[in-house]
C-alpha cells in the first residue's frame, strides 16, 4: 500500500508540474453563466458548448436576461448542442427558480445546485469545485476512464469512483485533481489508442499499452 501511496503522490506531482493551475475549458464570466454551461455540456463537447454560449451569454447573462431571451429564441440558439431541446427546457425553467427563490443569485450549496433543473451531482461538483467552494471530484467518462487505467479507481458506477478518488487522492491535489484527470483523458489517455508514448505518467500507469 506505501508503494502505490508514493505512486500516486508522484503520479499528481507531475500533473502538477505540466499544468499548475488547470481550469474548465468552459468559458463562463458568474456562477450562473458557469453553472449553464456546464449544464449545456452534459454528453457534449466544451468546444461546442462555448461556441454556442459565446453569442448566447452577449445576450443573456443572467436569469432575468435569459428568460427574456425566452424558450423559442434560445433553442434556436442550442440547436448545434447535443439535447438541445431539452437542455434549453431546464436552463429556462433554473432561471426562473433562481429569481424566484434565489433573488437571481446561484446558490453555491450542493443540495441547492442538485434541486435545480438539469443540474445533477456531477455538474454540481464541477461548479463548487471550479468555485473555489468544495474541493469535489466530478466523474465524467475521461475521469472514469483515467482513475481506472491508472489504478487509481475499480469501482463499477461513477459515484464509487468518486469515493474511490476523494480517498486516496492527497489533500494538496483534491480541488485540482478533477481537472487534471479530464484533461488528460481528453487529450493524451483518450478512448481509442491512448498515446502512451506521449503520456507523462506512463511509467506510473498499471495500464500502459494494454488499453
């Protein structure tokens, strides 16, 4: 167990060392504008999400904004995102609970953000963690992927993985660890031929040339 312990210690050192800071690559300027993209981007590419949003959020940036954009316009808007019609459907309807319970204001609480339409655990976790408010670990289908390649996770479900790597994933690299993992099963761990010539952690990897 220590050696794996030191394992994974110098397997997140080395992210570290490649990208200090790692953000989402969903562009967004408030918690609302964040929490809609990463609503939008549920079985969608960020670079699709930000393509739409970039002309979306000149014009609604805010609940009260959006809903005067109205349902019409803005799945018009959506049209080139994956469930479109209906991820248009929930931004429109957790605009409109934001301004009635919330004064327009996201409310950066968990069981808040899971309440909303649309908005389910792992986009929760992607807002708090991104926020700065909880160091959360969102499990999409790269983090899924890269915790079990590199043996850092066996679990069968996305929230076991999650509990997986809240446990042995250490304190310094909790709020980044999200990021990190994502990034590198978007770009270098990815599904089909991982390019494990490439990879920084290929030595580390339980995996290597085998997926």
């Amino acid at each position: 167990m220590a050696s794996d312990a030191k394992r994974i210690q110098v397997l997140f050192e080395r992210f570290e060392t490649a990208e200090p800071d790692p953000r989402t690559e969903l562009n967004y300027s408030s918690p609302y504008t964040l929490v809609v993209a990463v609503a939008l981007s549920a079985q969608a590419t960020d670079v699709s999400v930000n393509k739409a949003t970039q002309a979306l959020f000149a014009v609604a940036d805010t609940p009260d904004r959006m809903l005067a954009v109205g349902l019409e316009r803005l799945t018009e808007m959506l049209r080139t995102i994956g469930l479109y019609r209906n991820k248009a459907r929930n931004v429109i309807a957790l605009s409109r609970i934001l301004i009635e319970q919330y004064n327009g204001e996201v409310p950066l609480r968990r069981e808040a953000l899971e309440a909303l339409p649309g908005v389910g655990r792992k986009t929760a976790s992607v807002v708090l963690n991104e926020l700065g408010v909880e160091p959360a670990i969102a499990v999409d289908t790269h983090v899924f992927r890269v915790a079990h390649r590199l043996g850092l996770a066996h679990g069968k479900t996305p929230d076991a993985v999650e509990k997986e790597l809240e446990a042995i994933v250490p304190a310094p690299w909790l709020t980044r660890a999200h990021h990190w993992l994502i990034l590198h099963g978007r770009y270098v761990c990815v599904a089909r031929k991982p390019k494990c010539a490439a990879c920084p952690v290929a030595d580390l990897c339980p995996s290597r040339n085998a997926a």
